[in-house]
C-alpha cells in the first residue's frame, strides 16, 4: 500500500474530492476545470494503483466506499495544508520589515536602481531603505551600509555576492553635433574630452583616455559618472559612459563602438554575517533578478528592458 501511496499526487486526491463533493464525474471535470475523460481516467487508474473501489456508482450518482471516504478525508487534510503554507508564504512577503542601508554611485542609483527598489518596496512595505550615494568604498563589516550595488573590477575578498553583469562602455557626444553617428578613433581622440578625475582612476575609463587622448584635449574632468555624462549633454566635450547610462540621455549619442579595453563588472554585495538576514537576502534577489532581465543592455547590445534569451 505504501508504494501505491507513493504514486499518489495533489490532482489525484484533488480529482477524489472533486467527485466525491459532486456526486459524479462530470460535476467533478467542469468544477476542476478538466475534460471529463481525463476524470474518468484518473479514477481509474488510482482504483487499479490503491486495489480498491473508492466509489459506488449508483443511479442517483457516484458514493464513496469507506476506502473512498478515507482519500476523501485524506485530501481534505492535504488542500487544508497546502493552503495553509500558501498563506503563510503570501504573509512572509508582507512581514520583512526594518531598515535596509544600501551603497551605490550616482549613474546605478539614477538610471537602474530607484526603479528596481520601488517595485521592491511595492511588495514589501514595511522595509525602510536609505541610499547612500559614493563612489569610495563602504565598510560592510563595520556598517556603514547592508548591501552594495558596484560597477568594479575590484571586489574585497571578505564581502559575499555575485557578478551580474558586464557593464560595456562607448564615446558619446551630444546629439546635434554628432548626428551623423560614429567616428574615426583618429577623429575622437583629437577631440575636445571630457574624463573622469582622480576619484575615479581605477576605471579603465579614465586610463583608457589618458593613454589615448592627447593632455591638452581633455578639458573636464570630474569624479562623478553622473557630472560626466552632464558635461557631455552640455557640450563641453565627448567622453566614455557606460552604455547603461549613455544609452538614457535623450541629448547624447554614440559615436563610437562599444570599447572592449573598457569595461567594469557590475556586482551586488553584501558582508558574509549578514547575508542570511530575511530582508537582505529578499532585496539581494529582487535586485539580482531585474539586473539579469536587462543584462543585453547593459553589456550593450540591447535596449533598455532587453536580456539575453
């Protein structure tokens, strides 16, 4: 009997309840949403798997036998216990509550991130969340901050996470001097630049236009991605953005390929004591899965809300 149990499902005992609260085969099929034959089939099969009859088919319609009053008793048990942990998962989500410190730059919290945590705070009101926008590194351990969203190629081994995404980057330029699109590298590189300042000279942004931009032609500098891209739109002069923030202002264009010597690794980050926590964990996942839904776009080569398929 145990191996028969054993094949036993939810829609089995479902299809018993079904039947034995109709009273036949067809109010069971129209109540479960199931074609009758797939009804009729069931029961059969379950009667030949347990051995016995679980229903007496009478003119006036289908009566449990005690073995069929069993199953209907067990299913009865089974539905009060799935719903029940349906409930409670439908209450968890409801019951995350606290404060949540999160650390990123500018460009991330701008561009990507307010979105993805206002659909977060949409399901789960009662956590409080507190951006702080830097560009220097937090000290998780210490608690400076709950979780990091960085775009780095430098990661401290003592913090846990993922790498999410490649984040690509191109020259961009306003889009009424630069309408016709690309340009030559020679073309580019005797332009009037815009960089990043010293803030910032671990990106390969900033070591790519100082190896390759004559000094002279860089006129700007800032150490903010976000002050960058407003000195571009403002005209000062053409510079390297991630595509993911470039691609967004309505007034610049690219005018350059996607750069393969500059890139940056974009990783969501927290420390290792608290990773388990129920909201950390619950925003480390919200956030990992709208990154990955727009991964195209970010590596470049998609629009904004594309992924690779």
């Amino acid at each position: 009997m145990s191996e028969a149990l054993d094949k036993l499902s939810w829609d089995d005992l479902r299809i018993i309840k079904a039947i034995g609260e109709c009273n036949s085969q067809m109010g069971a099929a129209d109540a479960l949403g199931i074609n009758h034959s797939t009804v009729s089939r069931r029961l059969s099969a379950m009667e030949s798997t347990l051995g016995v009859v679980l229903f007496d088919r009478r003119r006036n319609g289908y009566v449990a036998t005690a073995a069929g009053a069993d199953m209907i008793a067990l299913a009865n048990r089974v539905e009060k216990d799935v719903l029940g942990v349906a409930r409670r998962v439908s209450e968890q989500a409801q019951r995350y509550k606290g404060d949540l410190l999160i650390t990123t730059s500018d460009a991330l919290l701008v561009d990507f991130l307010t979105p993805i945590i206002a659909e977060f705070q949409a399901c789960h009101p009662g956590i409080r969340i507190e951006v702080i926008v830097s560009n220097q590194p937090l000290n998780l351990a210490r608690g400076d901050s709950d979780i990091a969203l960085r775009a780095t190629l430098a990661v401290p081994e003592n913090l846990f996470g993922r790498k999410v995404a490649i984040v690509a980057w191109a020259t961009y330029g306003r889009l009424d001097k630069y309408a016709g699109g690309t340009c030559t590298l020679d073309t580019l590189h005797q332009s009037t630049w815009v960089s990043y300042g010293k803030g910032l000279s671990s990106l390969k942004a900033y070591q790519f236009i100082d190896e390759h931009v004559p000094r002279e032609n860089i006129i700007y500098r800032s150490d903010s991605v976000y002050g960058v891209a407003a000195a571009i739109r403002a005209g000062i002069g053409i510079g390297l953005l991630p595509c993911m923030h470039g691609d967004l202002v309505p007034d610049l264009v690219r005018i350059g390929p996607v750069e393969p010597e500059v890139y940056d690794e974009l990783w969501l980050l927290t420390h290792p004591d608290i990773r388990k926590s129920e909201r950390i964990y619950a925003f480390m996942t919200h956030c990992a899965d709208a990154i990955v839904r727009q991964r195209a776009f970010i590596e470049g080569h998609g629009a904004p809300g594309t992924s690779e398929q």
